[in-house]
C-alpha cells in the first residue's frame, strides 16, 4: 500500500488520502496520550511553527530582557545627560545657534527664536489662570500625576500606532518636551534621542519642580517663524500681553492648539484650518472630564466655536523684535526647508552656517525705499499710501539672489511681497513674443510690425496705451514703447500661442492652461500672476546669453565642518539654453532703447552713474499696478508695485514709481562695481540695418560752361529726377539712372559783362546775378510704401558778372545759408557739426578750414591727412576743392 502511495503522490493523483501524523501508532501518536481533545486524555495538538515561541516562558524572558535593558539604558543616560540650569534660560541666554553670512563672509543674521518674551508663570495664572493649565490639558493632562515619562501614555500610544500601522498617536510629556527643545544638545530624530529624552525627563524632574518645567515649556514653545512663548504669540496674535490682560476661553483654546503644528494653525496666515484647529479644543478638550477637571461645559464649548476667529493681521509690527534683512533670512529659511529638509527646530540648534551672496548695501537701499513715503506718489503728486512693493535682485553670473524686499511693511510671518504673484503686464513680452520671435523667426529691430486695430477675437478690442495706431511699425519701436497692437499681431502671427507658452514655461513662469491666449502671453494678463523672483530669474536670459537657471539665496550650508549639499542641487547646478546668443543680444539691444532713446517707456530707470543698462516696464490693466524689470551686464532686478488689500488705488504705470525703485537699488547694488558695457558675444553679428531712402545732399559747382549739381552716393535701387525752376513751377530737365552723383546743367551760365552800362553812367551800376532753383529727387524703385518712395531736396544758385568766381555753396541742411557762414567760435567748423559752438578757443584739430573732407575726384568724399585741416590751403588728396558729405 505504501508503494503504491508513493506512485500514486508522485504521479500527481491518489485514490487515497495521505496518511498524516496522527496514524502513526505507538508511544508517538498523539491519540495514545491522556488529555488529548474529546475527552481522550491527550495534551491537544501541538503548535506548529512560530507558534511554538508564544509560550509563557518565552514571553516572561522577553518581558524581563526588556525591562532590563530599559533600566540599564535610562540609568545609563541619566547618569551623563547633559544638562543647563532652567534657570538661566530666559530669551537673554538661549543660543540661536544657526547663522547667516553675507557675500564678504560677514555673519549679518542669525536663525532662532529671536521673538521671544519671557513671562514668569505667577503672573501668568494671576491675569490668566486657565492659560497655563490649558496647555497642559491639551498637550500632557497627567502632567502633574507622571515622573517626566507617562509609561501608561507611552504604552496606549504604542499600542494605537501597531493598530494604525503608523505615527497615530504622539506620547511625549511636557517634560520631554523641554528636554528635546531646551536641554539635550543633539537634536537628531533618531532613537538614540528618544531614548535620550527619557533619561533627561526621568532626571529633570529629580532636579526641578513642576513649576520651573512648565514655565521653561511655555517660554519656549515655537508659535511660527521665529515666534516662541507664550507671551509673544499672545502679543502678535491677539494684541494682548498675557501678564497684563485677561484672554478670552476662544483665544486660550488657539493659544493652546497651535504647538501641535505652528505653522499650519497660523491664525493670521491660515484662519480656516486655526478655527478648525480652536473648535476641536474648544468641543473636545476642555469640556472633557478626566485627570483634570473641564474648564467649560460641553454647551458652551458648541457656543463658541460657533464665533468667527478674530486674528489680529497688524499686530506683528508692533509688539515683534525688528531683525535686520528679514525678507532676505525669510527667503533663506524658506529655501533651508524646501531644500534642505531644515527645519525651524534645526535652524535653533544644529548651529548652521548658511553662506549666500547678500549685498548689503542693495538690501538696506531697498529697506530704505520701501519705508520711504516720498517713493510711492504718483506722477501728479498723489500719495500711493496702500500700494506696497515686491523687490528681487539676483547675479545672473550664479543664480544668487543678492537682496530682497518683501514689503512696505514687512515682518518676519508677513506676506512676502518679493515672492507674491500678480500679472506682469507687458514685462512678459520680450520673454512669450519678441524673444521667440528673434530666435525662432531671425526677427530684428528693423523688422516692420502690424500695428493696426485687433479684431479677430469677438468682442475683444484692445488699445495701445496712447489709444494711437501705428501702422506700420519697427520692432525696435514696438518694444520701446511697449505697443499692444503689434504684439497681438506678432503673437497670432509668428510666434503661435503654444510656443509662446512654452517659452514661458521654460523661462519659469508658473502658467496655468487658462494663460494660454493672447492678453495673457502678449499683455501679460495671466489668472495667477508671477512673483519678482520668476521674473527676475527669467530676465537672467538676456544676460546669460540665453541660458536659464533657478534662482536661489544659498551658496552652501556648513554643518559640523562639512558642507551639505542640498536635495534638489541639480536644479542649481546645471543651467539649460533657453534662447540662443543672437537672441540675447538682439533683445537686449532693443531693450537699451527703453531707457536711453526718447520715446521710451523706461526713462526714470537710468542709474545715477549712467552705466549701462536694459529693461522693460509693465502696466497691469486699469494702471492698478506696474513693474519694471531690468539688467546690467552685472545683476538683474524685478520691481512690482500694486494694491495687494484693494483701498484707496491711485492709478500707476510701470515707467513711473516701479522703475524708480528700480534706479535707486540699482545704482546702490552697484556700488563698488566698476561700470561694465553690455559686450556683443563672439559670433554673434548685429542686425543689418534695411536701406533708408535720404534725400540727396545738393551741393553746386560752377563753371564756363554750366553749373554742376553734385549729391552723395545711394544704393544701385536708387534712381534720380532734376527738375529747374522755370515762372515759378519746377520743370524735370533730366532723368538720371542708379548710381548717379552729378549732373551739368550747361544752360546755366553767368551774366555776360558787356562793358559800358548807363547804370554806371548815373552811378547805378553794379554786378550783375542769375539766379538758377532746382530740385533733385531720389526715387526707391524697390519701395513697396508710396511714402518711402521719394525724397528730395532743393537748391539755389546765383551766378554773378564782373566778380571772380565764388566758391561753392555747401548747404548740408537746406536752409538757404552757407554752412561754412555758420561758424560762432571761428574755429573753421560750421556750427551744424562742431561739438563746441561758440566756443572760440577750440581750434588746431578741430578746425577743418572750411573746406570740409577734401573730395577725390571721383564724386564721393575724400579723407584728410589726419590734421583735418583739409579746407582750401590744407593737405587733403582731392583735386576739386572739399565738400562735406
């Protein structure tokens, strides 16, 4: 049977069951032995596998070997645990241990919890009786029953955090808490530390009463940001000084709930998840009864969590401690989190060094116009007192943000104006339309634009700020005076909406899917807005010759001696093309005319020491808010200035109030900077300017046999008409071809002197004149416009009898004067080219003799010797006499 039980397994089918161990007979079968199960008398069956351990002596060994080494660890810890005197912790004495080192490695800053004021716990229960006892119901109600560690807490925690299979539930006593925060040194969320905590604890409370360890906790408790204690939290959040003024049982209830997580229950900065955060205590905390009494009944807790959260918004700039560069600490706290993993308890005790590039003198510039009232009035003298101002300034060379403004009234917990959002205007078109136009479509300054009236969208009919067309329009003119019209149609065009956005996008502008339209990419209209960081960091391009880069405050961050790197470092590191070098230097070329050429929106950005510099100003619609910004070969700026909370808007444009802030931080992150010129990158060739139609320069020599007219050379597309004055009309007398320079008029002779005149009989004689008129005009046979087709000029001649031959005329600007007549200073230079008239004591070089540039002889100007004292007795290399074109 057994034989055939093994073939039958191995074959894969049996007519009968295996045999199991309970078959088996003799003294190890389980149903031969007494207690067995229904009554056999048998033990019952045996476990099997990692049963077998859960047996009462396995259990009781492991209890032990626990205990043991619980008490061998915690007698350990407390017997080294380091500790500070409590009483010599007050605001005064706490390190803040983190600092911050501007670009000369000077420390400017440092991190803690520098909002800090003490309050001693009998004035406390004195004015406020439930508040310290609130905290210790919310966050540790056995306070007063536990030795520093609630092991009947600890072990109910545990057991909730098996069930959850994760973090449910905390169990740190209040004591534990100010271990962690105050007395142990090494701050690190490991085991070793938790274990650590229970040692300080079971010691500290040896050492200290409750009392001490409760004011320690309430003292230092983090609120948010840099706020710790009780009493500051009070102050910033209510506007009431616990010692000194009653608080009511729903601001208690906030006070008590926030520690949980500060920043999330921010009752200024987040009010929904605070109130909810308040009504939890105030429904489910204080009414309870348990180790401690309740403070209210269930019904009035319903009551008043049913009253709205009053925060008070103004209250931070009053009572809290002025800290120098906060903006720029903020943006580093910020960056220490979001990059770092840092947080605010890292930042109070690991004792970083945090190394940026701050230049101090651009953030106190922008600290003091910020401040400064007479910076925000409007172009007729209207006060701006609700306008507020973002500000960023970063080194294109590295991505480092050099200095900030986060507002006018700005506080550490503020909103942060610098890193805000609101619609560019017209800042976005150099980067969406003109900038993808140049590098993808070889667009150039001399480009001719639509700018004509826009209606391909129904019902959208958007103007020019000046509520002018312009026809026809170069793209140098449509960028310096920032015109809608032609980018509309530049964007619908050429550059197409996608590749807009895309660019947008690339250049770290947060679009939404709704931006992607015409008055979002070519206004700048967008739904969410960008902040000055993006902007400033996407201008970066221009300077970089294309090349993109987030910006950032951090150079590097030194913990124990060794530099950390941070967890996104690639994004900073490594930089990506977004335009090309072309690009770059076309814009920028443009952008210069923004600030230096008339007509430009962009005046008021000139730095005080006139360096180099570009930009582009931008209008939000209905002139609720400008900006402008703007670069040197140096460092890049964006300004935004807008009505953040509504109130009394005075109207402003981005070339007023926006690009003076602009030139006074500007000019003061310049200083010690020597002044740089934007350079043209290798390769790169500048845009070729299209032929321009002039009207000829006339000029006239006479001689026997007629007079000639002479002009300056054009193109070969140039042809040319000669019309003579003739009972007072003009009269074509020649067609010339392309390429013509000259031509003879041989009827136009002197008067004939034949010797005796009555007039000289009765002493009435005299000279006797011709006088010739004529017009020369310049036709492009390649012009396409009627209106820059033709160009011409006139010219007249007199020619006289019985006197020698005059020289010729030079007429350079068609005013009927001689221009070597028009010398004030009598230097030899006419007035229309001296760059000093009237000044008589410029003469050597400057002096040209009145003859100009001597002429060659083959119709076009000669050069001089170098002397330029090429006039009539000087050296030049013609042979006909100078003329000045």
């Amino acid at each position: 049977m057994d034989d055939f039980r093994k073939v039958s397994m191995k074959s894969g089918y049996s007519p009968m069951p295996p045999r199991t161990r309970s078959e088996r007979t003799g003294s190890r079968s389980r149903s031969s032995r007494s207690g067995g199960p229904r009554g056999t008398g048998g033990r019952g069956p045996q476990k099997q596998g990692w049963q077998r351990f859960f047996t009462w002596k396995w259990m009781m060994l492991i209890l032990l070997t626990s205990l043991l080494l619980m008490v061998g660890g915690c007698a350990a810890i407390m017997a080294s645990a380091e500790m500070y005197d409590l009483n010599e912790i007050k605001q005064d004495n706490m390190p803040l241990s983190s600092k911050i080192y501007d670009k000369k490695g000077d420390v400017v800053a440092t991190f803690g919890f520098s909002q800090r004021e003490w309050a001693d716990l009998k004035e406390l229960r004195k004015i406020n009786p439930m508040l310290p006892d609130a905290f210790v119901k919310v966050e540790d109600r056995r306070f007063y029953e536990h030795n520093g560690v609630d092991f009947e807490g600890l072990g109910r925690a545990v057991v909730k955090n098996i069930v959850a299979m994760g973090a449910a539930q905390g169990a740190s006593t209040i004591t534990q808490q100010v271990c962690k925060n105050i007395v142990l040194k090494n701050p690190e969320k490991t085991i070793t530390r938790k274990v650590q905590e229970l040692g300080c604890a079971l010691n500290l409370e040896r050492k200290a009463s409750k009392d001490e360890i409760l004011a320690a906790y309430l003292n230092y408790i983090p609120f948010g940001g840099d706020i710790a204690g009780v009493r500051m939290a009070s102050k910033v959040y209510f506007g009431k000084d616990p010692v000194k003024e009653p608080l009511l049982t729903e601001e208690i209830a906030m006070l008590a709930g926030m520690p949980k997580a500060p920043s999330v229950y921010n009752p200024v900065r987040r009010p929904e998840k605070a109130k909810e955060r308040r009504d939890v205590i105030l429904k489910m905390v204080f009414p309870v009864d348990d180790v401690m009494k309740p403070f209210i009944t269930q019904e009035e807790g319903d009551k008043l969590a049913q009253k709205p959260l009053k925060a008070c918004k103004d209250c931070r700039k009053k009572y809290a401690v002025k800290n120098k560069y906060q903006a720029f600490k903020d943006l580093v706290r910020e960056e220490l989190k979001r990059d770092y993993g840092y947080d605010t308890e890292d930042l109070a005790n690991k004792g970083l060094e945090i190394h940026t590039d701050l230049n101090v003198e651009a953030q106190k510039a922008i600290e003091e116009v910020l401040k400064d009232d007479s910076t925000f009035v409007s172009k007729d003298g209207i006060p701006m007192k609700d306008a507020d101002a973002g500000i960023t300034i970063m080194d294109p060379k590295t991505g480092l943000i050099v200095a900030s403004g986060g507002g006018r009234h700005y506080n550490s917990g503020s909103t942060h104006r610098g890193t805000e959002v609101n619609p560019p205007g017209s800042t976005i078109k150099p980067l969406t339309v003109f900038g993808p136009a140049v590098y993808k479509h070889d667009y150039n300054e001399y480009t001719i634009l639509n700018d004509r009236k826009v209606d391909f969208i129904p019902g959208w009919q958007p103007k020019n700020f000046v509520r002018k067309e312009y026809g026809d329009v170069p793209m140098a003119e449509a960028v310096k005076k920032s015109l809608n019209l032609s980018t509309i149609h530049l964007l619908r065009d050429v550059v197409k909406l996608q590749p807009a956005y895309d660019f947008g996008k690339q250049l770290g502008l947060d679009l939404s899917e709704g931006d992607m339209n015409y008055a979002p990419l070519a206004l700048g209209a967008l739904g969410k807005g960008v902040s000055t960081l993006q902007m400033a960091q996407a201008y970066q391009v221009f300077v970089k010759d294309g090349s993109y880069r987030k910006a950032h405050a951090i150079k590097k961050v030194i913990e124990d001696g060794e530099t950390v790197k941070p967890e996104v470092a690639a994004k900073y590191e490594k930089p990506k093309q977004v335009f090309d070098k072309k690009t770059a230097w076309w814009m920028t070329r443009m952008m210069k005319k923004v600030i230096f050429e008339e007509g430009g929106t962009g005046h008021s950005a000139k730095l005080v020491d006139g360096r180099d510099v570009a930009g582009k100003s931008g209008t939000v619609q209905g002139e609720k808010g400008g900006w402008f910004v703007g670069y040197t070969p140096d460092l890049v700026a964006a300004v935004s200035v807008w009505y953040p909370t509504g109130g009394d808007v005075v109207k402003v444009t981005g070339g007023t109030v926006p690009a003076k802030i602009f030139s006074k931080v500007m000019s003061a992150a310049h200083r010690g900077i020597p002044p740089h010129s934007f350079k043209k990158p290798e390769g790169v060739k500048d845009p070729e300017r299209p032929f321009q139609l002039q009207a000829p320069h006339l000029s006239y020599e006479s001689h026997p046999d007629g007079v000639l007219l002479k002009w300056q050379q054009q193109p070969e597309q140039v042809t040319y008409q000669v019309f003579r004055a003739e009972g007072g009309n003009f009269v074509k007398v020649a067609d010339l071809p392309a390429g013509s320079t000259s031509w003879k008029d041989s009827s136009a002779l002197p008067p004939q002197d034949d010797g005796f005149d009555l007039g000289d009989l009765f002493g009435g004689g005299g000279e006797k004149k011709k006088v010739y008129r004529y017009k020369v005009v310049a036709i492009d046979t390649q012009a396409t416009d009627p209106a820059n087709k033709e160009k011409s000029s006139e010219i007249t001649v007199e020619l006289k009898s019985g006197k020698k031959e005059e020289k010729p005329k030079f007429d350079k600007n068609n005013d009927g004067i001689d221009d070597r007549q028009q010398d004030s200073d009598g230097d030899g230079v006419n007035d229309h080219e001296d760059k000093f008239p009237n000044d008589p004591t410029r003469t050597g070089k400057e002096q040209d003799g009145g003859g100009g540039n001597g002429d060659n002889g083959n119709g076009r100007p000669g050069r001089d010797d170098g002397n330029n004292n090429d006039g009539n007795n000087g050296n030049d290399n013609g042979n006909t006499g100078g003329w000045p074109f």
